[in-house]
C-alpha cells in the first residue's frame, strides 16, 4: 500500500489552506521564508509554541484567518513560500541524474532518535540531530531515503537549573495531534497498526508520519489501547527507564521497523543501521527469509549484503550489551520459532570470550558495509573491533569512514545566506560542496560580513540574557540581580562558546583549571574576553551534572558574574543562536573520545572559529589557517594530558586568539580573513550533502547493486557465495605453509606463472626508497580441499614511517602445483628480512563476491 495521511480540518479559507501542507511537512524547518511566513501569523504564539507550526494553526482565533487572506503583504509571503515549496518538489535532482536506474529501490535509515526541529523533540543531541540532517539532504538530494524510528510520549527531557546549579529534568507529555506528524491510514481510511512480538507476547505500534521534503520518517508508537501498561511506556521515553524498557525499544526498532516498512508496501533494498540501536532488524528479517524456505546461512548472507551500519561510538562502555537471558527473554517468539537456528543467531551478537550480547557485534555481523564518522574515529573503530576480525593489523579491519557534516540550510544564519546569495555564485547553496563556489567569499567586503556577524552576535546575547531572566526568575533571586542578568555580556568583548552534552571526556569544566588565569583573560578592561556554557547531562549521569553544578558556580562569583553565563535547556533553537552567534567555538575533549562532533561544523560555516583538540572531524580538518588546535602529549597519562591541554588553552588564548580579535581596533581584518578562511576550507566539506553523496556512492548504490545481484535466478549468486563461505570456515584447518624457504639476493624478480584473482588488497603499498638489495622467497602451501585460486598468498612485514609501524603485503605468485594439493609461492623482497624473525607468509580466502579483503576474518600465518 501507498502510505495514506489525512490532513485535519483546521478551517482555513481556500485562499491559505496550503498553510496545513506547509506545516506538516518537516520542509518548513529550513527554509526561512516557510519559517517567517508562520511567525507572521502570531509572533508571540509562534514562540510560545516552540516554533511548531501545526500547533500555531490549531490554536489560532479562526477569526484571524480571513484577514490575513486579505492582507496582501501575508499574501505575496504565502504565494512565494508555495512556489519555492512546489519547485522544490518538482526539481531534478542529483539522485535522478547520477542514479536514474535506480529511483524505485529504496533505502530504510533506522535510528533511535532523530532531531529535526524543536518543534519535534525526540532527540537527545549529536546522533539525532544527525539523523535529522541526513534525511534532509537526502531530500534535497532526491536520495530514496525512508526513515525508520520511535515516537516518544515524553521525548528526551526539558532542563531546568536551580538556584544551586543543580540540574532538574523535567516530564512534559506530548500531544501527537500537536505536533508535525500524522497517523499513517490503511485502504480502508482507518489508522494503520502493526504488530510486533516483545517476549511471549504481541505489542501493536501505531505508526506515525513525519514528512521530511521528499522524503518520510515513519515513527513507532507503542502507546496504543490493548497493550499492557508496562508495554505502552515502552515508547515513553528516549534513553529513558532500565535495561528492559531499553532492550525493549531497540526490539521494537529493529523488528517493528522491518514490520512497518511491510505494512507500508515500501520495497527497500538497502537498510542503513544508524548505531547498534536498531540491529534487531536482522532478526526480523531472518525470520523473514527463514519463513520463506531460504537455509540460514544463505539468509544471513542476504542480510549482510544489503545493510550498512555506522558506529558513532569510541568508547566501549558506550555500546549496548545485553545478559544472553535477556535477549532469549524478549526474544523468545523468534527463538521457539527457528530453535534450531538459536544459537547461530545468539552467537551473531556475541563477541569472543564475551557472555554479553553486543549490539554492535550484531550490527558487524550482519553488516557487510560498516563505518566510523571520521578519519579518526575509523581508526579507533577499527583498533577497538580488531579482536573481532581475527586481530590483523587494524588498518586492514573492514571498518571504513565516513566523516559527518551538517545540514547547510538548517544551520546557517539567514543573515549570512542573504550575504553570500549577493557574492556567492547563484546556485551556491545547492552547489556547496564544490570548493570553487566559495572562493568567491574572498569578494565580500570585511565590514559588511563583520557587521552581519555583528548582528548575529547581538541577537544571541539577547537570546542569552532572556534565558538568564526566565532562569533567576523561576529560582526565586532577588529584583537586582535578575536586572543585572539582563544586562550580562557585550556584543564587543571576544565571545566563546561550549555547548554540547555534559559527559566527563567532553570536559566542559577544563577552562577553570586556572582561575587566576581566567579571571586576568575576562576582566581584561581593554581586550575582555566571555565564556558562555549550555548542555544536559543524561539524568543518571551525577559526574556530568557536577560539571553542570561546578560551572554555574563559578558563574556566581564576583569576578566571573556575567561574563561566564550557564544557559539551561540546550536544544536546536538555542544551538543555532549560540553556533551563529559567538566568534570562537571551543571543544577539549579527552583524545580520541570524540567520534566526530558537529556543533564546530556550524559555527564554522557561520564564521565563528574553531579552537580545538585535534580530535574527531577537526583532526582533518584543522589545517592551521582555519582555526586554532589545543596541544598536548596524546600518548600520556589522562592527568598530563589535561595539564598540557589547560595550558595549551590559556597560553593560546593570551598570545593568539585574544591578541588577533584585537588588532587593529574596531575591525581586526586579520580576525576576518580568518573566518573568510575557516568557512572557504570546512563549509564545502563538512556538510551533510557531501556526506549523504558519500554515504550514496560508498555504500548504499554498491550495497543495492550487490543485492540486487544476489537476489536474481532465484538466489543463485548468494547461494553460492554462502556456500561458499561455508565450504571455506569448515575446511579452512587444513590450510598450512608446509615450508618456506629464503633465496639468495637477486635483484631481479623470478617470472610469475598465474596472477591470484581477486588479490588487491587495501594496505599501503610501501614506501618509495634508494633500491636496495632483493632476494627470493619460495613457499609451499598445503590447501586440503581448498582451491588454491580461492585464496591469497601474502608476505607481510612492517615498515617505520614517521614513528609509527605500517604493514607491508607482498603478493606471492603461484609458480607450480605440486602433489597432494600443494602448491609452490614465490616473491622478491628486501634481502635483510628473514622468515619469522622479521616477515610471516599469510594466506586469506578470496572472492569476487567479497565487499572487503577480510570479509571472512579468516588467515593463515607461518
């Protein structure tokens, strides 16, 4: 079925119904013409409401409707918003002319959480709004994205600081009929509900829609009449409640989704697991395969072809594991179902040695595309997971990445767009991620883009000092002093921001190491510097909400007061203020803790400049001239490191950043060419067009052109790349190197007799050098009943680069078959390694159909 909504009757004259298109389509949230249009209506309403603008049109007198349909200043606004929003939907797009083969094969996004407004608070922070971000580029892209999440009665939590800095989480309950999201309708107009199993029992989810553009999220409600109470809280509340409402939820994620995306009629070809959250999918479509007659092993392998899976987390702690008693509990309809096929698929979330079930393990296991959010991030990813793959050397997990970026249009302050639209080449924002389009920024006169930074930085102190009254107020301080924080900053004096989630490697607290230090940098009459600190810490996090207790402290001394402020209830419409706003956006976290961040990617594209630890996406994108990095000895204990990391800070600080702010008085042009810099070197790269493009060409179209292979006559190619695989592990004991053997030095290389398909590896190639002395080396392998062509004969030594030790693969060459499925390997390499002390001959399985050299992390070593 085509998924049904049905807009509700809000009596609008015909002149403005589209009104009701408009708000219910997610489109709104990035357009500022969409977003002024609805202000109009009611200003003061429309922030009362949270910038919501379904509940903005509910709640309106019906007496105001027919005047603003008169009113031709509303009238041209309503018209020019329909005509941008009707070009939008009818545009080519860059999907249409890049992959027009493949328009009818979509892409299901699972996440936990995706933040896409305020107005639709069901994230927590960095992953969702990611999410978020995503599906908006992937609908300005024309990407075949459908979304899959959760709708949560009570969202995340609204933050309230009191008097003594002590974090409040405070409940509100959602009304689902208020916000931009419809119920999904069956063929018979009615509200379409699924059933998914939790246990030894049915759970029926509601299923929502949130119009995203082009695209659709589909959220899960299991607040449903006929489900027990404990199962209609299930959906309740994000990273809310136990383990049991948490693996709960991630069932439902995973299964329901699979379950909705059925019930929908949506044909999906590639599933994208946004963090292990929602690796309960491959379960449910197991169960599928299984329930079509498909042997387990083929299944699995038809699941591993079509997902991807994105791991956010460098921290181990960070990835949920459940007991195995739990998963055979909550999953137990599968398990009675296929309790043959049990322990195959406990043992796909279980790690080696480990009696938990791993999320991410599942995920890896069933994911034949995985990556990290950064260059870095890969790496520890891949280091982190190394076990998993048999421990080779980590640059060869099968773990790549993908740095994030974020989405330009929701990010990037009206005032700066309306700036660069006079510079900028015309189609700038739709060509973002071209380097040459920015270069033109270089036309725009220093004054004119300071005194639109200006401006913004005004409007955030304004957004800042209203947040300080509404906070002293509802606390209860004396008149005075709720005066005087209406009073707090100045739009002169250099402005710092630290806003992110209060976890404790995020160090939020790290600036106050030295107060002595702080007070000379902030009360300095003629060079003033100020601080300006917002975030939530997880209500069951006490180290973060100390942080939260020691900055409001701080913020309450005397020589501090007003310059170091603590702004309470961090969410999207405080992080564009603050991102748009300050001149420096700082980041200290403990290396390498931060997967990616970005909340530095916009504020760069707003100018402000990055001051940070070269850790996540600014380890790659620092390049000197775009920002400033915090130093330290990576390799230290964590005690030094936050000493040289603090010290690194102030001495900055001092002898950099404040001195530069500075120059040259009203109007540093050095500070300006800096920011023109900072935006011209991560604008065109950190943004979530470039990463979606990525996401397309890396993963998803291979990952759908692989499917659609294995799916073709009737399985026969995953049939035979499963078996195959399995033939492989179940006789791979019998691969051996009989004998290897070191030749004399000869410069010239033996003839080769066969190539080995398939034996491009992805390791560095090694280092040029002065030639040097090369000798022979001949190895016989045993194979058993292995075909030696299905496999790769490898040397493998390391080399020293720049202090660190890099692998180095020499193909070997079959030369001859010899008896009993023997087969003799020759290769040249540097005449002073000898076997075993210095190189080891290694032998993988090979296959055209693989997606990675270690697709099997199966090797062989001398």
């Amino acid at each position: 079925m085509n998924p049904k909504v049905s807009y509700p009757n809000i009596g609008l004259p015909h002149k403005i119904e589209r009104l009701v298109e408009l708000a219910y389509n997610l489109w709104f949230s990035w357009n500022d013409d969409a977003l002024e249009l609805f202000a109009s209506i009611d200003r003061q309403r429309w922030e009362q409401t949270l910038h919501n603008p379904v509940q903005l049109l509910l709640e309106t007198d019906s007496a105001a409707w027919n005047p603003l349909s008169k009113d031709p200043v509303f009238m041209e606004s309503y018209e020019r918003v329909c005509s941008h929003w009707d070009t939008y939907l009818n545009e080519t797009t860059w999907f249409q002319n890049t992959y027009p083969a493949h328009l009818q094969q979509s892409i299901a996004y699972f996440s936990a959480e995706f933040g896409f407004h305020e107005s639709l608070q069901i994230y927590s922070g960095g992953l969702g709004i990611l999410a978020g971000d995503h599906c908006k580029s992937a609908s300005d892209l024309g990407i075949p994205l459908i979304g899959i999440g959760l709708l949560y009665k009570r969202g995340y939590f609204l933050q309230k600081i009191n008097q003594d800095g002590q974090q409040q989480a405070e409940q509100i309950i959602y009304d689902f009929t208020k916000l931009p999201v419809l119920p999904v309708l069956n063929a018979d107009g009615e509200e379409l509900v699924i059933q998914a199993s939790i246990a030894d029992r049915p759970v029926q989810l509601k299923i929502w829609q949130a119009r995203v553009g082009r695209m659709s999220v589909f959220l899960l409600d299991a607040d449903v009449e006929g489900n027990s109470s404990w199962d209609r809280e299930i959906t309740a509340q994000l990273y809310g409640g136990n383990q049991d409402i948490r693996i709960a939820q991630e069932v439902l994620l995973g299964t329901g989704g699979v379950k909705a995306l059925r019930a929908l009629g949506l044909p999906t070809a590639v599933y994208h697991i946004n963090e292990g959250h929602a690796a309960f999918q491959a379960f449910e479509r197991i169960n599928e395969q299984l329930s079509a007659g498909v042997p387990f092993h083929v299944a699995l392998e038809m699941i591993r072809a079509s997902s991807v899976f994105t791991t956010h987390t460098p921290v181990p702690a960070g990835h949920d594991a459940f007991t195995v008693g739990m998963i055979e509990y909550y999953c137990s309809s599968l398990f009675e179902k296929w309790n043959n096929h049990k322990q195959e698929l406990l043992q796909l979330g279980q790690g080696h040695g480990n009696q938990l079930f791993n999320m991410t393990h599942l995920a890896l296991n069933t994911a034949a595309m995985r990556n990290g959010v950064s260059k870095l991030h890969g790496e520890v990813s891949r280091d982190m997971f190394r076990s998993f793959h048999g421990n080779i050397h980590e640059q060869e997990v099968p773990i790549n990445h993908i740095t994030n970026g974020v989405h330009m249009p929701s990010w990037l302050a009206p005032e700066l767009k309306e700036l660069f639209s006079r510079f900028l080449p015309g189609h700038w924002l739709t060509d973002q991620t071209s380097g040459t389009t920015w270069k033109s920024l270089e036309l725009i006169p220093p004054q004119s883009l300071w005194d639109v930074h200006t401006q913004l930085k005004e409007k955030m102190i304004q957004f800042a000092r209203a947040n300080l009254v509404e906070q002293y107020s509802r606390n209860g301080l004396p008149t005075a002093q709720i005066k005087e924080a209406s009073g707090y900053l100045s739009a002169k004096a250099l402005t710092i921001g630290f806003a992110r989630r209060f976890a404790t490697y995020k160090r939020a607290n790290l600036i106050f190491n030295d107060l002595d230090r702080l007070d000379r940098l902030v009360n300095n009459p003629e060079r003033p510097v100020q601080f300006l600190f917002a975030g939530k810490a997880h209500p069951a996090d006490q180290p973060g909400q100390e942080m939260i207790r020691e900055i409001h402290r701080i913020s309450l001394i005397d020589r501090f007061r007003g310059k170091i402020v603590l702004l309470e209830n961090y969410d999207m419409n405080m992080a564009r203020h603050l991102v748009q706003g300050v001149d420096i956006w700082l980041n200290n976290p403990r290396r390498p803790y931060e997967a990616s961040g970005t909340s530095g990617q916009k504020a760069a594209m707003n100018g402000a400049i990055n001051f940070s630890i070269l850790d996540g996406w600014w380890e790659e994108g620092y390049d000197g001239s775009n920002g400033w990095s915090i130093e330290g000895n990576n390799d230290a204990d964590p005690h030094t490191q936050e000493l040289e990391n603090t010290e690194s800070i102030y001495t900055t600080l001092e002898q950099k950043i404040v001195p530069l702010y500075y120059n040259q008085g009203p109007l540093s042009t050095d500070w300006i060419a800096r920011m023109k810099r900072s935006i011209q070197t991560l604008a065109p790269v950190y943004n979530t067009d470039r990463m979606v493009m990525d996401y397309t060409n890396k993963a998803y179209v291979p990952s759908l052109k692989r499917t659609l292979l294995f799916v073709a006559n009737q399985l026969d190619l995953v049939t035979k790349v499963a078996d195959y695989k399995r033939f492989i592990i179940s006789n791979w004991h019998h691969v051996h190197v009989l004998h290897v053997k070191d030749e004399s030095s000869d410069n010239d290389a033996s003839p080769v007799l066969a190539t080995v398909p398939g034996s491009a590896g992805s390791v560095p190639e090694a280092s040029s050098k002065p030639a040097q002395p090369l000798k022979g080396v001949t190895a016989q392998i045993a194979f058993g009943p292995i075909w030696y062509k299905d496999t790769v004969v490898e040397i493998v030594y390391y080399e020293q680069r720049e202090q660190e030790w890099f692998p180095v693969v020499v193909m070997m060459e079959p030369v001859q078959e010899l008896l009993d499925r023997v087969v003799q390997y020759h290769a040249t390499l540097p005449a002073h390694l000898e076997h075993l002390a210095h190189y080891k001959i290694r032998i993988r399985p090979v296959s055209a159909s693989f997606v990675s050299s270690f697709e099997l992390p199966l090797f062989t070593m001398s």
